[in-house]
C-alpha cells in the first residue's frame, strides 16, 4: 500500500469536470481520479474548513460512525476497473477489523473529515499513477499483463484512456497550488 494525501481538486476548463489529484507520500507521482462536482465540494469544504450550518453526507457517516463506537483507521483505493476506482473504508469497531466498500470519492471525503490515512493500492497507482513529466508509471511489462489479464488487444486501451489524466496533470502549474487563489477562479 502506498500512503497517499489529496494534494488538489482542480475543474477541467473545457469539461468542467472535476479531479482529484492524490500525491504519492514516498516519490514525486500523482493519481488523478475524476469525481463528480458534489464529491468536489465535500472534499474541499473539509479541506478549507469551511463553515457548513446542516452536516453534509459525509459529515454524517463521521458523527455515525463515532457513535457507534468506530473509529476509521485508513481508506484504500483498492481496485480500477473499467475506468472506475474502487475504495475501501477500513474500520476499527471496538478492536473488530471491519472493511466497507466505497466509491473512492466517498472514502477520500470520509477520510479528510476524520483525518486519517488514504492509500493506495501498488497494483493501481503502477498501473494509474503519473508523474510530472506525463510518464506513466507502469512498465511496459506490467501493461501487457494487464492487457492480457482484461482481455483486450494491444496496449491501445490503457495508453488512451489514461493520457486525458496525463495530459491534464501536465496542463497542470503545480507551483500554484500553496498560492491564495484570485478572486472569482475556480478551484
């Protein structure tokens, strides 16, 4: 498992569909995950602290969760499949291990608000995870398994469907992320 952080949401100014984008803790490598725009909010009103009058989904698996006695240990972003990412919820109820499926949404969204650990599954971020320079982090071997594990022909399929992520994390100014934002930019 790879220990992973939300290092940011961005809008993709075409699309206006959104990403997060989870960092790598022990290299320099990113993976994008697209979400939906209410999986956006959740994530960045818990991030910024923002100020929320009724509890929002998440806020309230947190407070059922604690009062039920269960604490969140981690989330995993354990499987991707078919351009989905599959998550789990891992908890400790009252010394009981106890694993939740999830959209990996939801399990970063859970995760930021009771401030625990996300990782990432090795198998996923080597076969999903992009570095800076828009290289893939799969070797070439590793897509061919998989090519052949999901049967489909030639390395066409992956290659495509995940250069969108890698030409949107070179579009990407990474340096701009610690910065205030202007006012009236999206995230």
């Amino acid at each position: 498992m790879i220990e992973a952080k939300v290092d940011s949401i961005r809008v993709s100014l075409v699309t206006q569909q959104r990403v997060v984008i989870l960092k790598d803790l022990t290299m320099d490598r990113y993976l994008p995950i697209w979400i939906g725009p209410f999986e956006a909010d959740a994530i960045a009103f818990a991030i910024q602290e923002v100020p929320i009058s009724r509890p929002l989904t998440h806020d309230l698996l947190r407070t059922v969760i604690q009062q039920l006695g269960a604490r969140v240990t981690h989330v995993l972003i354990n499987d991707l499949r078919d351009d989905t990412y599959y998550a789990r919820i891992v908890l400790d109820v009252q010394g009981r291990h106890e694993e939740i499926d999830c959209r990996s949404s939801d399990a970063i969204a859970l995760a930021v608000r009771v401030h625990t650990k996300i990782y990432v599954d090795d198998a996923v971020m080597e076969r999903a995870g992009v570095t800076l320079d828009g290289e893939s982090t799969s070797s070439p071997e590793t897509r061919a398994s998989h090519l052949e594990e999901v049967g489909t022909e030639g390395p066409k399929p992956d290659d495509e469907r995940l250069s969108v992520f890698r030409d949107f994390i070179n579009s990407l100014d990474i340096d701009d992320i610690d910065r205030p934002r202007e006012e009236g930019r999206g995230s």
